[in-house]
C-alpha cells in the first residue's frame, strides 16, 4: 500500500464506502444535532426520495431549532466501556525484575485504565480503535500509547492480521476548507523490521496533492519527524474491532459498530421526540383575548400570557352591550402523553436490544429496587454476553500491545536489554458479588466435602496475598482445634 498516489481521491475509493458509514456512526455517537444536520446534507448522503428518507435527511436547516435529539448512541458505546473496564483488569505479570519495573512504568505513565476506557468506547462506537506506540524522549522515558479511531487510518490486512497501517490527520485547512494539508504516516515491515514513514500533503477536500516538504508549514515543522526503523515484531499497533462479523462486508477483517443496524430506529426515536415535545408546545393552554385588552407595546398590541399577575379590568362595557362575549378565554387541547411515551419507549428498548443489550443496563425494568448478583446477572444476560465476546477480542490485543511495546523500549533506546515477558490482561465482571450470595455459594460446594479450607480463604478474599491467605487458614485451624500436630519421638 505505501503511500496513496497524488491526485488520487480521498479516502481511496475501495474505503469510500466504509468512511462514509463511519462520518455517520460518528455523527451519531456525537450526540449533536448540528452534525447530524450536516451529514445528511452534505454529498456524502443523496437520499433515493426525500419524502421517505431518513427524518434528518428531510429537515432543512432553518427548521433545526425545532427538533429535538436523544443521544442514545453515545449512551450505548459508553455502556458497552463501562460494561468491558468499569473495573480495572487484572494485569498479571512478574513485577520484579527490569522488565516488571518497565511494564509498571508503561501502565501508570500512560494512565492505561483510562485508556482503555476511552478506546472501549471509542470502538462500541466507530467498529474498532488501533491502540499506537509512539515514542518521545524528551516528553516521556517510555513508549507512548495513544488511541486512533477508524476516521484516521487505513489498515491493510492479510488473513485477518494487521500487516500495514496508513495514518493521517489534518494539519492545516485554507480557502474555508478547500485546501486541505493532511499529515500521513506509513507503517510496514521491511527487512525484518518496523518501518516508519512520514509525508506532508496538500491537497483537497476529498482529493490528494503534491507532497511538500515538512518544515513547510509550522503546523509540521517543530515536530522534527523523520523516517525512522525499529528491531521489533509488529507494527507498534494493535487495532482492536469492536465486533465481527462485519454484516456491512462479510469477511472484513473490519469489526462493525453497536448500533449499525439501527440508524433507522434512532432517527424514529428522534423523530417521536420531537413530535413529543411538539404536542407539548402545541398542548399549551391558549388564551384568546379581545383587542382592546391588549397593551400597546412600540406600536403594536401584545399581550404576555406568561405574565403571573393581572390588574383588574372593567367589564361593564361588555356586560350593557347585551351580547354573550367573553373578553378572554381559554383553550386547552389534549395531550397525548401516553401514546409518544410508549412509542419512544419500545424505541429505545428495540435500539437498545438489536445493539446486544439488555434495556436493564440503561436503567429499564429494575423493578424498583437495585440489585446485584445472581438476580442481575439474569436481567442483564443479554450485556454480559456481550461483553464477554467483546472482551476475547481485547484480551489477546493488549497481550500483543505488551509484548511489542517491551521491544520497541529496548529498540529505540529507553530502556537497556532486559528479558521480555508476557503479560496476560483478565476483564473483570462488572457486576459485584454480595457477600450472602458468595457466603451461599462457599456453604453449598462446602456441604458437597469439594472445597479446601485455602480455597474457601480465596474465594472469600479475592484480593488477599497468598501469605495472608494461608495465614489466616492457620487461625481457622487453630481455632477447629485441628492445627495441633502429633507428638514425635514418644512411646
């Protein structure tokens, strides 16, 4: 792949269709109506008939103000993270040693929690995120990783294996976007080795152009890039999919997002609220006043129906006239509040369901009450499947991220030889355990004469050390009286 030729469009045209669908995931994960509005006005989106297209497609923008958005995709990929690294994984590694002093380094100057969090959602929310390692002395003593979503790479893959990877961004934009000056950095292997190479181009919105130096803007200039090569297995990438297949290209190594397949119940739910809150404006109690109540205000006659307070008025004009008028009066109109209120509902649990969630895990149905354990568990087995399929995807990513991350320190000079080490990433269950349905669970297996006295220690305090475990096995004993030993040495 290398780099794209000059003059060629933008994105290439075997990724123009994927590209688009992800400027719509994105506009949807934005939560921002504003965006929305864009997308489906710009060329990117041509409506076959506008009449039975998508509700934004046919809302024009002097209309904006009057609609209403519900940011349920944001929510979805921000539960689907918090599902997947709520509760911080266990890494499990030798901490001692050179290696487990770097591998620590590398989890806490990165602030790696964090950044799963955010790639997790990053991914439920664009089909997959490349977890990257970059490297600045000057900045930091150890391999810097970063997050780049979909928008801002082009993989090539080779039997479902990253093999190249082409990122970009924009660096600069002249002419009110026209010009655009795009950033590329191509990553191959070449002689058994990480190859690194860096491009300036200035092109167009949707086209490329010439190739430019790199200190000819600023933008680029005080970033001091130059080609660079690495003695180590791998990319320094690691691009994790949120989910396959992918339904949109069957056979794409290219995972697919939370809710592709519901843009059309979205834009419904969107569609319903903003009726909703229509009837609720249009619902307003109305109130039709004779003209010569109303107060002249610059010239034209007005009247506040917000206005709390209302001075006296004589009526006895009006009551000699002999005629059934009334001066004010007002109008009610019925309000269907039940009817939108269920349609957005079964909305939201359908988008919330066909995107591989239980309705639970956004706070439907709980019945009252909070729960925990096994009665979750139930409710939420939709999410917990979920996440469980999700999580065998980034398990075996961050072990690769691990390995390669320890060769490009010692490659690149941060760090003297050391002996590399595996380092095994365990998800965690979202969902705790109370203590009588771990006290149930221990009486049960212990009834059955299948658990150790250790085990049982283990099971009850998962975090405890293995000194303090058989410690406090010992005082169990001792106090069973079934830690005296035998007499030796006596007849």
């Amino acid at each position: 792949m290398a780099f794209l030729e000059q003059g060629k469009a933008f994105p290439p045209e075997d990724w123009a269709y994927l590209f688009r669908k992800f400027y719509e995931w994105q506009a949807w994960y934005s939560g921002d109506p504003d965006q929305l509005l864009a997308l489906y006005s710009s060329s990117l989106y041509h409506p076959i008939d506008t009449d039975r297209g998508l509700f934004w497609a046919r809302i024009e923008a002097e209309e904006r103000a009057e609609v209403n958005h519900m940011p349920l995709a944001g929510d979805i990929a921000e539960t689907s993270s918090n599902l997947l690294f709520s509760e911080s994984p266990e890494i499990i590694y030798d901490p001692s040693g050179r290696s487990g002093e770097r591998i620590r380094t590398f989890i806490k100057e990165n602030g790696l929690l964090n950044i799963l969090l955010e790639g997790a959602e990053l991914s439920a929310a664009l089909g997959g995120v490349f977890l990257k390692l970059n490297t600045d002395p000057d900045l930091v003593k150890i391999p810097i990783l970063s997050i780049v979503t979909p928008l801002q790479a082009i993989p090539k893959f080779n039997q479902g294996r990253l093999q190249e990877i082409l990122f970009f961004r924009t660096v600069r934009e002249e002419h009110n976007g026209e010009v655009v000056w795009r950033l590329f950095e191509n990553r191959r292997r070449e002689n058994g080795q990480l190859l690194i190479e860096y491009r300036l181009n200035k092109g167009y919105r949707d086209r490329l152009g010439r190739n430019m130096d790199m200190k000819a803007i600023d933008e680029t200039a005080k970033l001091n890039l130059e080609d660079t090569t690495y003695d180590i297995d791998g990319l320094g990438c690691v691009y994790v999919p949120n989910k396959r297949p992918n339904r949109l290209i069957p056979g794409s190594a290219v995972g697919m997002n939370d809710y592709a397949g519901c843009i059309t119940l979205l834009d419904s739910l969107d569609f319903a609220w903003t009726g909703w809150m229509r009837e609720l404006e249009l619902g307003m109690a109305q109130i039709l006043v004779d003209e010569t109540l109303l107060e002249n205000v610059e010239g034209k006659r007005m009247f506040n129906k917000f206005q709390k307070a209302f001075v006296r008025l004589n009526m006895s004009s009006y009551q000699m006239s002999g005629e059934n008028v009334k001066p004010i009066e007002q109008v009610q109109f019925d309000l269907r509040v039940d009817e939108y209120s269920k349609t957005c509902t079964e909305l939201f649990q359908q988008i919330v369901s066909q995107s591989g969630y239980s309705p639970q895990s956004f706070g439907y149905e709980v019945y009252g009450r909070a729960e925990s354990g096994t009665a979750l568990r139930i409710r939420e087995r939709k999410s917990h499947m979920t996440r469980e399929k999700k999580g065998r995807y980034w398990e075996p990513a961050l072990w690769e991220l691990f390995w390669q991350m320890q060769q490009i320190d010692i490659s690149s000079g941060l760090s003297s030889m050391y002996e590399l080490q595996e380092v095994n990433v365990v998800l965690q269950d979202s969902i705790i355990t109370d203590e009588k349905e771990r006290s149930e669970t221990l009486r049960n297996i212990d009834q059955a004469k299948a658990i150790s006295t250790y085990t049982k220690v283990k099971m009850l305090h998962p975090d405890w050390e293995d000194e303090d475990i058989e410690a406090e096995v010992k005082r169990i004993m001792d106090d069973q009286g079934l830690g005296v030993m035998p007499f030796e040495g006596e007849v």
